[in-house]
C-alpha cells in the first residue's frame, strides 16, 4: 500500500487508520443502558442525557497512540464504534450482518452477542426512536421502505443538526459554566412560566459542560503517566505537552494551536458520543 502523509508520524497514524478492522463497541450502550435504569422517571430530560455524557466521560476507556499528538478516540481504541440503542436498538441479526457482511464490517465479539440480547434489547428495543418511528407509519409507508425508495432518515440518527463556529476556540467550558450560573440565577419564576423547563435544560448544560472538563482531566493524567514510563525523550517531551494542554483545554480556552485542535476534537467528541447527529461539529 502506498504510504500517504506529509511526513513519516502523519503516515504511520494514517496505515492505523485505514488498516484497522472496525469492530462494535458495547461500552457506550452499557453505560447508557446503567445510567438510564438508575435515573429515567426521577430526572427531566435535558439532566438524565446529561448525567449519562457525565457517566460515559468519566469512564470510558482512554486511549493515547504511538505517536499521536491529539488524542481521543469514540471507542476503547482506534476503529471501535459505539451503538445508540436511544435511536436504532440493533436486533442479533443486525449485528450477524454487521460482523459478517463484506463490505465494511464490523466485527462484533461473541460476548457482545449475548450483551445485546440479554440486557440491551430488552431495555432499549420498546423505546428506541426507530421503534417509535416505524410503529407510526403507514404500511404503504412501509412498503415503499422495504423497497429501497428511502432509506436511513432517522433511524440511526439524531433529530437536528449540529454545526460549530469559531466560539469553541474563544471561550473554555468554565467560562460557559460562568454564564450558565448566572442565567440559572437571573430566571424569572414569577413571570416566566418556562422558566421551570429553562432550568431543567441549564442544570443539564452545566452537568454536560462538567463532564467534558473531567474527560480532558482525565487524559491529562493518562499522558502524565505514559511519560513518567517513557524511555524515549522525544515522545516523553510530547505526552508532557499533551498532558499540559489537556490541562488547559477544554476547561480553558486554548492557547496554541495544538491546544486549540485538541478542543476542536474534545467538543467532536462529546457531540458525537453524547447522540449520533447528522453533522459532526
């Protein structure tokens, strides 16, 4: 295969990425699945997708490659894809065909098999958005579905679109923080009947701002320890660096360039993981 990049890290970074089998990750719809036994009924909305994305980013795995510079991944490592069993709550026979199918697979573990039969789709098939969709349409509708007129809409997709501006770069997520305080603060509940449901959505901002703080934290000190074994002095330099800018961003507003497509990458990955949008930020 012929080696693509401008430089030799660029090249060794791009052979992961396009030699890696793609496989199904189960870690996203775990702790989904915990989070939303524990707290659906007893929380609005906007604070139970929020306490799941503060969930998921304080545990999901962390992984830091040989050689990469900004760091992050949507899966335990390079390739893995996390399932959105709120949108499309895969049936085994999906996934058969996901992890036997020629044309971009993804393999699936034999364990996950029995994952998703005994604790995802009894939880997730009755009240996923698909379910809900297909269950209201028409059998014309239907039919002209399983011709192939149409396909996707938002079977595995969340509702709206997400499209970002230079504003990530400008602020860091404590100072959105700061804005979301005082605009808790200065609600008017005696003359503003939304106001009850603008705190619902606030309080579930904040906890969200939080959590993406606490994933760059948490890479912060990965990297610290990673250097701390680091024999070679180069790469111990670069996950020094990597640490102080997790540090930095995105609690803060980047710094240095570096700093500032790390917060690109955090906020594309908190937007991506937190539902499966139409754009990717």
């Amino acid at each position: 295969m012929e080696k693509r990049g401008m430089n030799e890290r660029i090249q060794k970074l791009r052979e992961v990425s396009v030699s890696t089998q793609p496989v199904i990750s189960m870690e996203r719809a775990l702790i989904e699945t915990e989070v939303y036994k524990k707290y659906q009924g007893q929380v609005s909305a906007p604070v139970l997708r929020a306490l799941f994305f503060k969930e998921l980013m304080g545990k999901k795995a962390l992984y830091i490659g040989e050689g990469e510079l900004i760091v992050g991944e949507k899966g335990e490592y390079p390739q893995a894809a996390p399932t959105f069993p709120e949108l499309c709550c895969h049936s085994l026979e999906d996934m058969e065909v996901m992890d036997q199918r020629e044309l971009i697979s993804f393999k699936v573990e034999d364990e996950y098999f029995a994952i998703q039969e005994k604790t995802i789709i009894p939880y997730w098939d009755a009240r996923s958005t698909r379910t809900k969709i297909l269950g209201r349409m028409t059998d014309a509708w239907k039919d002209a579905y399983q011709a192939g007129i149409f396909t996707e809409f938002m079977e595995q997709r969340g509702p709206g679109h997400t499209v970002g501006s230079d504003d990530i770069y400008a602020r860091g997520f404590n100072d959105r923080i700061a804005q979301i305080d005082k605009e808790l603060q200065d609600l008017d509940y005696l003359n503003d009947q939304e106001a009850p449901h603008k705190a619902e959505q606030l309080k579930g901002m904040r906890i969200a701002a939080e959590a993406i703080i606490a994933l760059g934290r948490r890479y912060s000190g990965y990297a610290a320890e990673l250097a701390a074994k680091e024999n070679n002095p180069g790469r111990k330099k670069e996950l020094l660096q990597i640490s102080e800018n997790c540090q930095v961003v995105p609690a803060e507003k980047p710094k240095t360039f570096w700093q500032a497509i790390q917060m690109y990458w955090f906020v594309h990955l908190g937007v991506t993981l937190e539902i499966n949008p139409w754009d990717a930020y």
